[in-house]
C-alpha cells in the first residue's frame, strides 16, 4: 500500500505496480490523521519534499509533513502493532564542521535559514521517532540518506545531477553555483534501496548513514556530465544560495560494519543509466508534441 498526495510526486513513477493485486495508491497527506483498516508489517515513512527548491517552495507543507505526518505515521504504526521506518537525511548536519559526518555528529543548522525548514522538521522527526521507541517501545529504524540520483529524478525538481543532465542534452549553460567547489557525494538509487533493506533486518534504532563516499566537487560534476553525454554545454556562475552545506561527505563505517553495506554503483555507471533515462524521456516527450527527437 502507497499512500502519497503527490505534491512533488509523479504517479507514473509506480503505476508499473498497478496491476499487482497487493498494490494499492491511497491520495492522501499524511499530515492529517490517517485512517486505515487492516493489518500493517510495516510503516514507511518517505513523505516529504525533499529538494532544496522544492522546500523553499513549500516550506510550512515541509515543516508539517516532518512533524504533524511523522506524528500521525507512529501513531499509526504503533496502532498496528507494526515496525517503523524514517527516512532522514544529511541535511540533520546541516552545514558541517566535521568531515567525514559520522552519525554522533550533531550537526550545525541554521534553524531560520532558509533550509531551517527542512533540516529542523528533519531533526523533529528523528527525535519524536527515538521518543516513540522509547517511551512505547515502537521498533523503529532511521536512515540519513545522503544525496541520491538515478531515473526517474524529475528533471525540474533543481537538484544539481536532474539540472546538469537537462542542460547537457540541450546544450544549455551548467550553472555552477559560488564557486563550485561545494562538494557533494552521489549515490545511486539501487545502492541506497539496497542499505533500506539491509536496515530493515537488523534490530538497530540509532540513525544509520546510507551514502556513497566518494566526494566530488560540483564543478567535477559538470565535467563529468559534459564528457558522458557529449554535450557543448560551459559552465557559467551563479549566486551560492543562502547556507548551502561547504562540503558533505558521509562516514559510512557504521553501515560498512552493521549491515555489511558499501556502495557497488559507480558514479560514472550511474550517471550514464541516469543520462539514458532522460534521452529517452525527452524522446517520448517530443514524440508527444509532435517535435522530432
Ligand atoms: N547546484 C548547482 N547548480 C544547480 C543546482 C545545484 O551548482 O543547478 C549546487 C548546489 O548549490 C549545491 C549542490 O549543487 O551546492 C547540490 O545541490 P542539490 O540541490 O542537488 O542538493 P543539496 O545537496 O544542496 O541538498
């Protein structure tokens, strides 16, 4: 069962489910009370915005889906007599002064900046979680996912590999913001799914990094994506948005050593299944519009 209001969602994205008789889409928010009949194994709770435009965008939706729907989902879990599971992030240690970020880092945000609203609900969510496993004894597990990409990242959601990718096809300009010597680490989606599942089977309630430890600089990034796709396209620089993290890189020794998880996706692999992705995406769209490819 998939509930989700597809606020920053595609349907499509599940719909290949859609003929499976336990697959079942629910349209609802899960900021508001949730109301289900029937047993649960599990809930997993994945909803939010969670690209920086799309929070800024939607910043009291990213704040309540954090708080109000990480409440109404223990609530529901702990009703059910089923297992908990919340997907937090990187963004808990908001822009780092310790490299690599291991998970007893706590992290220094800024509560009012602009991504206040995003890292703050996040910090929420892990506490009124570790309060829940506490207090009622709920078996819970947190993940801190670290930048991911793969198919079916939607091309307009700002984050830098769907932007990067988009212009390299059209030839666009990259832009770097600052400088672009922020560094990000990349990890590809199976990967990441693949330390979800691993977690999921070992009885262990602190927060636990899933993210791949190669640090690259978002320059580098665009370097690569250019040589990938053959594409024309120049860097050209932009304002570094307000608190954007100098570097991140996450300490993966805890995943390494508990779940026996290390990242088998390379980035250039990747990055060349994510590119073919959107080849065939801007195909079938111009097939559509009648434009030929
Ligand atoms: N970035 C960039 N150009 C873009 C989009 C993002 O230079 O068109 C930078 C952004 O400033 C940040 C990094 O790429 O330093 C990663 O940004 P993203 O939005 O993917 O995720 P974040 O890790 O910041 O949450």
């Amino acid at each position: 069962m998939v509930m989700d209001n597809l606020i920053t969602g595609n349907y499509n994205n599940i719909i290949q489910h859609s003929a499976n008789p336990k697959f079942e889409f629910i349209h609802h928010n899960v900021s508001n009370h949730i109301h289900l009949i029937g047993d649960l194994d599990w809930v997993v709770h994945f909803a939010s915005p969670a690209s920086p435009i799309d929070y800024l965008n939607l910043p009291i939706e990213t704040l309540k889906v954090n708080s109000l729907g990480t409440h109404n989902s223990l609530g529901l879990a702990l009703a059910k007599g089923a297992k908990y599971f919340l997907a937090s992030t990187s963004e808990v240690y908001g822009d780092p002064l310790k490299h690599p970020q291991p998970e007893d880092y706590w992290g220094n945000v800024n509560p009012i900046g602009p991504r206040g609203v995003y890292d703050e609900a996040k910090r929420f969510a892990e506490a009124i979680t570790m309060a829940y496993h506490n207090k009622h004894g709920l078996d819970t597990r947190i993940v801190r996912i670290f930048n991911c990409y793969g198919p079916r990242l939607r091309p307009d959601d700002g984050r830098v590999v769907s932007s990067f990718i988009k212009q390299a096809l059209n030839d666009e300009p990259f832009t770097v913001y600052g400088e672009g010597n922020q560094t990000r680490s990349f990890q590809y989606v199976s990967d990441l799914v693949d330390g979800i599942r691993r977690l999921m089977e070992v009885e262990h309630h602190q927060p636990v990094n899933i993210g791949n430890p190669e640090e690259k600089t978002v320059v580098e990034l665009a370097h690569i994506v250019k040589e990938l796709t053959g594409s024309a396209s120049e860097v050209v620089y932009k304002p570094l948005p307000v608190d954007d993290p100098c570097r991140r890189l996450p300490d993966i020794t805890k995943a390494r050593t508990l779940l026996g998880w290390s990242p088998r996706v390379d980035l250039r692999t990747g990055l060349t299944r994510t590119i073919e992705w959107y080849r065939n995406l801007d195909a079938a769209t111009k097939a559509r519009s009648g434009t030929p490819a």
